[in-house]
C-alpha cells in the first residue's frame, strides 16, 4: 500500500471520527478532504474545485430537491398529514391496529417528499405518538411504527435518496424510481401485514378505534373526508412519479408540478395564509441548503480520495470480496446497513 493511499484511508477514518465527536457533517467532510488532500498533493490537487461546485449548483436535475422538499413541507405544516391520519385510521377503525396502518401511508407520502428520515420521524411521532397512546396503543409498538414508517420515503418514490443517487452514479432518475417501486411497496406491505398479524395476536397491544368514536364519524360523512382528505395527496404523488417514469416530465418538471399541486391542496382546504407560506418556505430554505452544501463539501471529498488513488484502492478490495458479484453485494449491503446506525443517507451516498 503506498503512502497516498495510507492517506485515503486515515481521511475516511478521520472524516468518521469527527462525525463521531458531534462535528457537522458538511464541515467534517471538507476538514477530512483538505487536510489530507493537501498533505498528499498540496495546493494542485483542488484546481478543480471551483469547476465541480459550479456542477453541483446549476445541475438541473438537482433542481427538483428544494421543489419536493416543498411539496412534503407543504402536506407537513398546513396539518394536511395530521388529518390523512385521521381519515385513514377511521377508514381502518373496526380493524385492530388500524391506526398504525394509517400511519405507515402517512409516512410513505410525507417521507417520499421531506426526505430527511430524521424530520419524518419526528413530525410522525409529535403528529400520532400521543393519540397512539391515548387509544391504548402499546409504546414500544408504537415507536416502532413510527420509526420504521419514517423511513420508507427514502426508497419510495418520488425520493430525495434516489435523486442524489442518480446523479452520483449517472443514472437516469426514472429508472431508479421505477426500479425502486416495487421493493419500497413490498416493504410497506409487510409493515402493514406484521402490524395486523401483530394486531390479531395481542389485540391489547393495538386495539381498534373504540366504538363510540367511531360512532361520532358516520360512514356517510367519513366517505366524504376520505375523498377530500386522502385522494388529493395520494392522487398528486402518483402524478408526479408517473410523469417521471412514463418519459412524460423531467425530475425538476413534475417536482415543479408537484410543489404547485401541494400549494393548490392547501388553498383549496383554506389552510393557506402568509404565516403558513413563510414557514414553510424558511423549512425548504433549510433543508435544502443543508443538502447542497454536503454536496458541494462532498465534491472536496470526491476530488481528494481519487487524487490520493482510494478508487484503486477500493477496487482492490473489493477483489478479496469472495462470491464475485452477488458477495460483492451481500457486503454493500451489510456495509449500508451499519453505516445507517450512525449516518444519514446523504453522508451515505
């Protein structure tokens, strides 16, 4: 192993040690890159940089992020998502841990949209926690819910995770929404069965809605909130990843449309007002500009490891994988799935 690549090994240590100490993400990224990058090459190595950032900040598709961002903020802040809870948990009222289902759709549609699993779980567990409990919901079972309901919007579309994904790998986006769709809904079926089947076992664990609540909803007026309530939103994601996976629109378009289709949503239900718009707009500002600037420290990252041959090096050891490509895999796999105890998914990618 050669002295540059002993380089690109202790920067990708030295980048996990200060995530580990509580140091931001995007900073640690940089630090790590410029300090052993500049140990390796000096000041040659980053003559690149100002030509990568300037990728990142005008890559079209990278354009649709702040614009999902908006739509999912939007459903989250105007309580759009508080009330599909509702609405579906009564749909789902004389079915033991019905509620429980309702979240798990909640959690695909929020998730799908604000991207970040942190913030999902958070708003589900202020959103449902509390009634979850009150209807005498088991609190581990509960949490539970929640937690993995928050992430399933990594994998389905339309998802921030897959967007980015697309672009570090130079894949088409419809492709990997389309090739993500059928995993992401098996995943969330199997949620909602071992929900039920949980439900069926252990009934005090989650009880159904109790009678005389579901009493204070007739079906009549519950049909009527179902279908002003739960097919707009459910109707407006299904038309943003068709338009993406039919060829129909760009990423960036259909996000567009999508952020569009969440405001009128709002209007429509008279939740809108200036209060409700600046808060929202200051959520996305913040997201987004979280996400970019990881990206745009990234690309420090990105440019020293090569520089310094960790590509090779990764290569070569990814020769002493046995099982060829399906052992290849199986490690990637594993590998993510201990990477994610600690790191988000954009440090991921």
């Amino acid at each position: 192993m050669s002295p540059n690549e002993m380089l690109a090994l202790a920067m990708v240590g030295a980048f996990f040690c200060l995530i580990m100490i509580g140091i931001p993400v995007g900073i640690a990224i940089a630090t790590a890159a410029i300090v052993f990058g500049y140990a390796g090459f000096g000041p040659m190595l980053f003559n690149l940089v100002p030509s990568r950032i300037y990728g990142v900040v005008t890559n079209y598709t990278l354009m649709a992020i702040p614009l999902f961002v908006f739509m999912g903020v939007m459903l989250e802040k105007s309580r759009l998502a508080e009330e599909l809870i509702d609405v579906i948990g009564h749909l789902f009222g004389r079915v033991g841990g019905g509620m429980g289902v309702a979240i798990v759709v909640v959690g695909v549609l929020l998730g799908a949209a604000t991207g970040i699993v942190g913030a999902t779980i958070v708003t589900l567990g202020l959103l449902t926690l509390p009634a979850l409990i009150r209807r005498g919901y088991s609190t581990p079972l509960a949490c539970g819910v929640i937690c993995a309901s928050g992430t399933l919007g990594q994998i389905i579309p339309p998802s921030l995770v897959l967007i980015l994904l697309a672009e570090v790998l130079g894949l088409s986006v419809g492709t990997l929404f389309a090739a993500a769709m059928i995993p992401g809904l098996m995943l969330a079926g199997l949620y909602v069965i071992a929900l039920l089947v949980t439900a069926r076992l252990r009934p005090d664990l989650a009880p159904a809605i109790p009678a005389d609540e579901r009493a204070a909803m007739p079906a009549g007026a519950l049909a009527r909130k179902a279908l002003l309530v739960v097919v707009p939103p459910i109707g407006l994601v299904l038309a943003v990843l068709g338009s993406i996976v039919g060829g129909v629109a760009a990423p960036t378009e259909a996000a567009s449309m999508g952020a569009i289709g969440a405001l009128a949503m709002v209007l429509v239900a008279g939740k809108l007002s200036g209060r409700l718009l600046w808060e929202v707009a200051r959520t996305t500002l913040l997201i987004s500009a979280m996400v970019f600037f990881i990206l745009i420290c990234a690309q420090l990252f990105a440019l020293a490891f090569r520089g310094l041959g960790g590509e090779h090096l990764v290569e070569r050891m990814f020769e002493w994988v046995p099982g060829g490509v399906t052992g290849s895999l199986v490690f990637l796999l594993v590998l993510v799935f201990l990477l994610g105890f600690f790191l988000e998914w954009i440090e991921i990618t």
